[in-house]
C-alpha cells in the first residue's frame, strides 16, 4: 500500500526509514515544494514531501498545494496524512489534535476544476477510516491526541490578531493554521484520503500575554515530533487495503 505523508514546520525529513528514492515531479500545475521521497516502511510504500520544502522555502501563501496534490495523484496515492503545527485557540502548546472540521477564511481559491462545474462534498471533510486508524494508533500507544477539532484557515504569512482569535473562537475554531484545508479539498477533489494530525505549537495571539515566534513553533513541533511518527508509523499499519470511504467515490454526482 503506498502512503503520502506531508510534512509541516519542523518535519522536513523522516528518519529512520529505508529511503529508496527522491522523485522529482512537474506536474500540470506546475512544480511541487519539493522532491517526493520514497521511502519503506514494512510492507508500506511511503512518499513523503515538506510542504514548505526541505529548506522551508515556501511561505504558506507561496506553497504550490494543487501541484503538491497533484504529485501524490501521479505517484498513484490515494491516502495523505498531513502534519501541521498550529496555534492553540481551545487547546495548549503540546497538544495533538486530529482535525475534524474546518474553516477556510484563507481567501484561496482550492479547486482543480475551473473549466467544470463541481462542487465537492466536505460535509464529512477528511477520512473517516484515516482518522480511526490513527485514533485507535494513539490510544494503543496510550499518547493523548484530541479526536475532534476545528481548523481555522487563515492566508497568512502573518500570524493573527487577538481580535481575529477571539472571532475564530466565537465561530468554534480550536486550532488556527494556514495550510491544511487547502490540501484537504484538493485531496478530496481527486478522490485521496487526507486526515490531518495537528501539532499545536503555540497558544495563539492574545491567549497569552506573549509575542508569538517562529522559533517556539519549531522548538514545540521538535519536542513533539517523536510522539508523532510514533503516532503515524503505527496507524499506517491500521489502514485496510479497500478503501470503503466517501473521499473513493467523491466526484460521483458532482457533475464530472
Ligand atoms: N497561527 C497560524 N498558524 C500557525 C500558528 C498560529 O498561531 N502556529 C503555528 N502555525
């Protein structure tokens, strides 16, 4: 089974891993963040990018996300677990939460279909058989990870006022980020499974009297790297081989 795994800040490589390969892709959209590396994992074929690429080139506005998607699409995936870090709106620095919702105030616009008419379905937005997987991973392991959680989406590069906080939280937002909605649309727009694992890294602007810094996002996501390939190795071996979930039949009656 062939697995995508994108990386967030402070996940830019996955050790301890049989790396066999890094592909380089262009694809329709054109270029990805970075080379696909191919790597295996027991039985399981695992192709992992940085999102921001390896040396984190990418600003989350700069990230080319159709041609990051559309890269797993060719190297035939059809199951994506991204990472993410995240500011803590209803959650702490530390904490792990398996997004279930969203909310994309990001402004962009994520679909590969301008010529068509399609509407994809995200009343169910990321896998339910991803998510059980790597919930009944983390309760084996017995490492706490939040089974429900809001992402709010902002464009960013910038991180958010207090006010923009306390607004996202009025509206049921947990976390804020401003990459993992658009990967999760696109996904589901090619019928890929995408579950998102969030790393929150911070409490986000004005929970804390605290200027926020990159550098606290990557030393939390660092400190809370481990729990999380722990977390993902596992679940991996939890995913069954038939896919038997909304994200496999998602353009059926959308108008493709
Ligand atoms: N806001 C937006 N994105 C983020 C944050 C934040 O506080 N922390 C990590 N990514």
């Amino acid at each position: 089974m062939k697995i995508g795994i994108i990386g967030g800040s402070g996940l830019y490589k996955i050790e301890n891993i049989e790396i066999i390969e890094e592909i380089n892709l262009i694809t329709p959209y054109g270029s990805p963040s970075d080379s696909y590396l191919h790597a295996r994992y027991k039985n399981f074929e695992i192709y992992f990018l940085p999102r921001h690429g390896r040396k984190h080139s990418f600003l989350p506005h700069e990230v080319n996300y159709k041609a990051n998607i559309y890269g797993f699409k060719l190297l035939d995936i059809e199951r994506i677990i991204g990472i993410s870090a995240v500011g803590g709106i209803t959650k702490k620095p530390g904490d792990l939460v398996l997004t279930s919702d969203f909310i994309d105030l990001s402004g962009r616009i994520n679909t590969f279909y301008n010529d068509k008419v399609v509407h994809i379905d995200v009343s169910e937005p990321f896998c339910p058989i991803l998510r059980e997987a790597i919930l009944e991973s983390s309760k084996n392991l017995n490492i706490e990870i939040y089974e429900f959680g809001v992402y709010a989406q902002m464009q960013g590069p910038r991180l958010e006022t207090p006010a923009e906080i306390r607004m996202l939280k009025i509206l049921g937002a947990d976390v804020v980020g401003m990459t993992l909605v658009s990967e999760a649309i696109l996904s589901r727009e090619l019928e890929i499974c995408y579950a998102g694992i969030n790393v929150v890294t911070n409490y986000a602007a004005g929970i804390k009297e605290k200027k926020l810094t990159t550098t606290e996002v990557i030393e939390n996501m660092n400190r809370n790297l481990e729990k999380v390939k722990k977390i993902l190795f596992n679940a991996i071996e939890k995913i069954p081989t038939q896919r038997n979930c909304p994200c496999s039949v998602a353009l059926k009656e959308t108008g493709m």
